[in-house]
C-alpha cells in the first residue's frame, strides 16, 4: 500500500487567510494621487472656508458632501471624469437634499435606518449603471444618513440644495483647471449613459443589492436601539465591506476598516483633544482630506490613519461633542457594521458556492 505525497497546493481557507494578509498590507501604485489629493483639498476647502468666515459653521456638511463630487472619475480623461462628475454631484445634492427632508420628520433617528437601506441598494445600482469610480453608496448613504441626524427646519431644505448644488459645481471647475494651461484640450463633458440592465445582468446582482437592505437595516437598527448617537456609522462600515468587485476583496476592506478605524483613533485623539477653532479645523480638514487621497486608492487601511479623524473633525465642525464618548462610539459601531456586512456577505443566498 503506498501513501499520496503530501500536497503542495495550500487549504483553500489558507490560501484565502494569505490573501487577505497580503491585501492587507499591500500598498498600490501611485498613479497620480497626487492630483487627485489636490483637487479634493482644494474643492473641500474653498466652500468651508466660506462658510466658516460668513459665520455658518452649522452649513458646512451640505458643503462637503457637495464637495466630495471631486472624488470621482480619479483615473478618467477629463472630459469622463467632468461627466461623472455632474452626475455623481447630483446624485450627491439628492442625497443631502433626501437627508434634510427624513431629519424633519418625527423621531426621525428612526426613519434613517430603512430609507437610509433603500438607499444604499438604489446607490449600489445607480454606480453599477454609471459605472462610477470610486464605485458604490458609500458617499450617498453617508451624506444623507449625516444631514439626516442634523437638525432642521423647512427653510433648510432649498437652504441645502443650495449649498450642496454649488459646493458640487465648484468642485466640477476645479476638475477643469488644467484647461487654463493648456486650452486647446478642453472638450465638453461626456456624460455617462447609464445602463440599468447591464447592472442587474450579472448573476447574484439581485441578492447583493438586498444584502445591502439587510446588512444596513441591522446594522443601523441594532446602533440605534442601543442608543449610539452616530448610527449611520455602522450603517457605512457595512457598505464599505459590501463593497468590492469579489468577496476576497469585499473582506479585505471589512478588516481594513477596523483596524485602519482603531489605528485612525490615536491620531484623532490627538487631533480633537486640541479643540481647534473653525478656522483652523477646515485647515486640518484639508490637509486631512489631501493625505487621504494620496492612500486612498493604494492602501484602504493607511487612508484611515486620516479618514478617522477627518470625519470627526467635520462632525465636530458642525456640533461639538465630548471627545471620549465620539471616540468609543466610532470604534464600537464600525465593528458593529463590518461584523454585521461580513455575516451578510458570506449568507450564501441566492449564489452558488464560491461566488458572490
């Protein structure tokens, strides 16, 4: 009787435990962040400094979601990258706009958590359809699910739009600056024709988008029963695992997201235990939001050294809070969100074994 030499082909659970500690670490060419970093510091950075010297520091998050339209098209000609841009700055706009709109509703903290789901499986279609770069909800559900929680009156809604609406033009000329160097490669936007069929097409593109409903639902459910005050955080760490082209991928940025996160604290503590003025806070945001996108697209986990504390640095821009309970609350619920996305992800509902 003789016996099978051993195998060389690793367990496919290793295989896949290697693969994620590999995606962990690996960081990614460079690929001209650095432009990219400067369009979005500087589209941050003018509306909020605005409204910061016109004394409406409380304005300020319908200006930066606005100004997050700088975000998309990264790796596109500037004529794709201006058309997604004006599609994806609306997108935005509706975003803050729905946000504003849920906030005056009655116990509103409530209603976020299923339109704030809906949402995210209507983003995760519209990005598919578009074909936006960086793909998915996240910034929608985020912008909405923020204006949501901030309080409001009537007179706020067309207020928003307003500010959102000309934060994404700004960031749109921005996008266009080159054009003064050289005049000659102007042409107008390309304006993305979007295909709704394509984005249902694949196999399992249904189940994902309800794994989107149900991963956030809970997610933000279970936050908000708790009585954390930033709900809409566990609900974003669910898109973020939910996220991804393969599943591999989709857990890599989950525990990307926690261990950036926690990392992420120590230099927020830093940051926040300063209590900077406005004036100041929109400089470090900038200068935050400019690292970031020089990481952001190599190395998930290195951005959110800067993602953690930009984030709460804009929160407290708007509405101050005490620092210790902020800090608790983002770790507890982005833990809460990844744990909840990945349990989702990996339900084999509606996919055959090895997909997604």
């Amino acid at each position: 009787m003789t016996s099978n030499p051993p195998s060389d082909t690793p367990h496919p659970s290793l295989a896949r435990a290697a693969a994620l500690a590999r995606g962990m670490v690996a960081v990614g060419p460079h690929r001209g962040a650095h432009r990219v970093a400067l369009r979005a510091g500087v589209s941050v950075l003018v509306p909020l400094l605005v409204l910061v010297l016109l004394g409406h520091v409380a304005w300020t998050p319908y200006a930066a979601f606005g100004a997050f339209t700088s975000l998309y098209g990264r790796n596109h000609s500037r004529a794709e990258r201006a058309g997604m841009q004006a599609v994806a700055g609306a997108f935005l706009t509706l975003a803050v706009v729905l946000g504003v709109l849920v906030s005056l509703a009655p116990d509103s903290r409530w209603l976020v958590v299923p339109v704030g789901a809906l949402l995210a499986a209507a983003g995760s279609l519209t990005s598919d359809a578009y074909g936006w770069h960086p793909p998915g909800p996240l910034f929608l559900v985020f912008g909405f699910a923020v204006c949501a929680m901030v309080p409001a009156t009537p007179v706020t809604v067309p207020l928003a739009a307003t500010i959102a609406a000309l934060s994404a033009g700004f960031s749109l000329l921005v996008a266009h600056v080159g054009v003064l160097l050289e005049p000659r490669s102007w042409s107008p936007p390309v304006l993305p024709a979007p295909s709704f069929r394509d984005a249902l097409a694949p196999q399992g593109a249904v189940a994902h988008l309800v794994r989107h409903v149900v991963a956030l639902t809970v997610a933000g459910g279970i936050a908000t029963a708790l009585g954390w005050q930033h709900p809409y955080w566990a609900m974003v760490a669910a898109v973020v695992v939910l996220s991804g082209p393969d599943l591999l991928s989709r857990l890599t940025r989950g525990v990307q997201r926690v261990l950036g996160t926690l990392l992420g604290l120590g230099v927020a503590t830093v940051v926040l235990s300063w209590h900077p003025q406005p004036l100041v806070a929109v400089l470090l945001i900038v200068v935050l939001q400019v690292v970031t996108e020089l990481f952001v697209g190599r190395n998930y986990a290195v951005a959110l050294l800067f993602i953690t504390p930009l984030a709460l640095l804009m929160g407290q821009l708007a509405h101050p809070s005490p620092v210790a309970p902020l800090l608790r609350d983002r770790l507890l619920e982005t833990v809460l969100g990844a744990v909840v996305g990945a349990v989702v992800l990996l339900v084999p509902y509606g996919r055959k074994p090895g997909t997604v």
